[in-house]
C-alpha cells in the first residue's frame, strides 16, 4: 500500500511553505515501515498477516504494517542477545554515546519528513507533531551525553580489601509504548537503554507504528549494529504479551492502562524481571486565592486541550479555592469556548483523538455528566470542513463536578476539564489527593511557605509550581505513586533503572 502513503504527503507537503514529502515515487515504491524490524533486516510476519493504519482525522486505511506475534518476538530477543554477545556489547560507552548523538542529529535532519509522518499517524496538529520530533531527538542527544556518565563507586571497608560498585547494563530490555505520543515515547523509552549498553526490542502501539519503524531505519544508517534496535508490530495481545512474558528479557518498560499494566506486571515477575510501568493519572490544578490568574488560565486549558487531551499528565481536574472560583472558571470557560480541533494541516489547539474506541470511551464520560446534571460551562468546536468520519470529540468544560463523581475519578483520557471548588489548604490537598492516582500536579500560589507545604503533601511524582509541564522536560525525572505506577523515566533516573550493580570485593593483603 505504498501509493496511499505517497499521497498522503503529498497531501501536507505544503505546510507553512516546507517540504514535507517523505520520500521520492520511487523509494514509497518500496519502503519498508510495513514490515518488522528484526536483528538489522526488514522482514514481513511470518504468516504474512498485517494490519491496517488508520488516518484519525477521516477514519480511512492509509498504509499497513506487520502483525507480528511471539514467533517474530522470540526471534527480535534472539537478536538483541546476539547482539550483546556481538558488535553492541563490544562497544564502549563514549562510543554508545556518539552513535546516540549521530542519531539525534539524524533525526533533526528528517525533521519535517517525521512530522509529517507523526501527524498523519496520530492527527496531531502539525506544530504539536513538530515539537515531538524535536524533543525525540532531544532525548538521544541528552541520552548520548550521559552514556559515558554512569559511573561506579568505591566503598571504603575491611584492611585488605579493596570493594567497588559496578554498574552494567541489565541485558535485552522491552519496551511497550502507547499510541499518544510514539514518537516521544520511543526516544524516553529506548534511549537511557541503549545509552546503559542493552539491546532493546520495542513493541509500538498497533494505531501508532510508523515512527519507530522509520527511527529504526535511521539507527541502521548511523552505523548501529545489527540487533541492537529491533522493532515488532502488532497487537498488544499478541506482541506486546509476548514480549512482557519473554523469559529472555531481562527488564520490561510499559506505558498504558492501569489493567494492561498489571498483566505487564504480572507476566514480567514469572521470569522475575524487572519493570517500570507508568499507567496514567489524574491531575490537579490546585489554584488558591492568591494565584497570578491572567497567567495560569492560558496553561490551565492548554494542559488539558493539548494532544485532545490524551496525555497521562493532562491536568484534567481544576481545583479552585472559593473565594475565587466563580472568577476563575469564567474566565477559563471564555478561553474553552475559543478551542478548535481539525486535521494536522488545519494547525489548530487539537486533533481528532485516536480510533473510534476512545472516541466513543470520551463522548461516555461527557455524555454521563451531562445525564448526571452537572453543569456545562463551555465547549470548543470542531472546525468546518472536516471528514466526518474523523474520530472527533468536542472539548467540554464541567463545573462544580461533584467529588465522587465518575467525572472526578476516573481518566477520561480526552479533551474534558473537570472544575472543583474547595474552602481551604488542607481541603485542597485532601482533594488532589482523593483518587487513585498520582503522577503530576501543580500548585498556583505567591505564597512560598504554601508551596512548600503543598508540594510535600501532594502524593504525586512531579509536582509543578506556577506553571505546567515546563516544555517536555527529558532532563527531569518523572514516573508515578498510586496506581499510576512506580519507577522512573527521563533524567539520569533512567540510566539507573535501566542498568544493574555488581559489587566485587578483592581481597589483596
């Protein structure tokens, strides 16, 4: 299905005057994102079934990629551990880094070529698109910088003895990532691993593949060895198990649902191997009287708008103290009113959100509020002109949502903003603290003492200030408390979770 995919660039190659055309006639001819990347080799699944790729923005079949399952699996960890016992594991650290840096250069080089192919892959607006290719090559250019920085450590002990720490990489790594952001998400996932020295086998989303699958491409032409990154499409169910119950892996990342991360879980401690699972979150927005308003309102519909709203951190809870609630929602219902959602090339605040089912989980929530009689204080719009058959969902605004309420619980993984009052700090952090999650939060205050106080008693994993999200934030560790998982990606957290310790004592007199 090459000639769809030509078309599809032709149809963005316009953009703000660039060029955005991912490859000639002739290379789309015989490009080989519809196949596995398995031990430096293109190959189909074994049974030469496939699935389909779905543009979000009409609903319509644009390309297709391998189903691969446990057989291609087995054989992508084969070769991740040949690879180890071959050309990657002999490499230096300072020589992993410059490999991870030619990377990053390489991906800035396809820049507009991989946006253009994230956008048509997710629906993204084209900006946002954009900005995630630049923070995926960020991540190898942070990620080579450090390989080369994992250092050991000398332990004083016994007369005679001389004991120091080892850190060594953990072996062949798993990653399973999610469909909202695939192309950040590679790069967070596969990086700090490769950086620590092991050999990676990465299972994309099925909706979300031909990113990784056009990184993999890069990596081999960079100079990484064979084995090194491999890459198996297809169903969770079928892949991804497949991988998360490995007995040759030795350490599995996920990011997803908290029921899927638990069978992660699960299937990762039969083999004894470690994870890191991050399984979303709930965040609140805690604004008390003191707030700068005019400067939070703007951040506050961005956190929850952006990416439609499919994003783990999305400050999808608007807690506002009392005394200035009624002020603050009517200006955050003014700045919702004005959201638009269209196509990549419509460049707007959001896109469609990913496939029919989170269209339809989404327009539940919204429709159960509504049913439950709980206020509707604004909605966006979806532009003219767009497909109907697009997966759409309207960004809507509720307040006072009532504090059990499913609205108030549970992640609704969509463009839907929930607004709470509260009397007081201490009834402030009871309800940022009231669900099942922790992953972010942040505090919008000129008080420095209340800020110290509330970062402190917020359960979450990164906790911002007067302000949100802070531009992506590779160098800063991030992972969840609760039910939004444990571990920690990004940082120099990361490495640490992605290698191991050997302490050697040598006794010498």
């Amino acid at each position: 299905m090459a000639l769809p995919r030509m078309q599809a660039a032709l149809a963005l190659n316009s953009i703000h005057g660039r060029s955005l055309l991912p490859y000639s006639v002739e290379n789309l001819q015989e490009n080989p994102l519809e196949q596995l990347f398995i031990g430096g080799r293109w190959m189909a699944a074994l049974d030469g079934r496939s699935l389909p790729v779905i543009n979000p923005a009409d609903g319509q079949a644009f390309d297709q990629i391998a189903r691969g399952a446990a057989a291609e699996v087995d054989m992508a960890v084969k070769a991740a551990r040949s690879a180890l016992d071959g050309a990657w594991g002999k490499l230096t650290a300072t020589e992993r880094g410059r490999l991870l840096i030619k990377l990053g250069n390489s991906v800035l080089d396809h820049h507009a070529e991989l946006a253009a192919l994230e956008a048509r892959d997710t629906g993204k607006p084209m900006t946002t698109a954009r900005n995630d290719i630049t923070v995926l090559a960020r991540y190898f250019e942070f990620y080579g910088s450090a390989a080369d920085k994992l250092h050991g450590e000398v332990i004083p002990f016994l007369n005679g003895h001389h004991a120091v720490l080892m850190r060594e990489p953990l072996g062949v790594t798993g990653h399973i990532i999610p469909w909202n952001y695939p192309a950040q998400m590679l790069g967070r996932t596969i990086a700090p691993a490769l950086a620590a020295g092991n050999a990676v086998v990465l299972k994309p989303a099925e909706d979300t593949s031909l990113s990784a699958l056009r990184v993999a491409e890069l990596a081999t032409e960079v100079g990484f060895p064979d084995g090194s990154i491999n890459v198996v499409t297809g169903l969770g169910e079928e892949a991804g198990a497949a991988l998360a119950g490995h007995p040759g892996i030795d350490f599995i990342s996920f990011t997803g649902s908290n029921e899927v991360g638990t069978l992660v879980q699960q299937a990762a401690a039969r083999n004894a191997v470690k994870c890191v699972l991050e399984l979303g979150g709930k965040s609140p927005q805690i604004l008390f009287e003191d707030a700068d308003i005019e400067r939070a309102v703007p951040i506050i519909v961005r956190a929850i708008v952006q990416n439609a709203g499919q994003t783990c951190t999305a400050g999808s809870r608007l807690l506002v103290q009392h005394s200035i609630y009624d002020r603050v929602v009517e200006q955050v219902a003014a700045a919702y009113a004005k959201v638009r959602v269209g196509t990549p090339a419509m460049d707007l605040d959001c896109g469609p959100v990913m496939n029919p089912a989170q269209q339809a989980r989404v327009n539940r929530y919204i429709a159960a509020a509504k049913a439950a009689g709980i206020p509707l204080l604004a909605e966006g719009h979806i532009a003219e002109g767009v497909s109907p058959t697009g997966h759409w969902v309207t960004p809507t605004f509720f307040g006072p949502v009532p504090r059990d309420a499913q609205l108030a619980c549970e992640e609704v993984f969509g463009p839907v903003l929930a607004a709470f009052p509260f009397k007081d700090e201490a009834d402030a952090i009871a309800l940022a603290n009231g669900t099942p999650y922790g992953l972010l939060a942040a505090v919008w205050t000129e008080n420095g003492s209340r800020q110290t106080r509330v970062a402190k008693a917020v359960k979450a994993g990164q906790l911002f200030i007067n302000c949100y999200g802070a531009g992506g934030g590779v160098e800063l560790p991030f992972g969840g408390t609760k039910r939004s998982g444990h571990g920690r990606e990004k940082g120099f957290l990361a490495l640490e979770e992605m290698s191991t310790t050997k302490t050697v004592i040598q006794y010498h007199g």
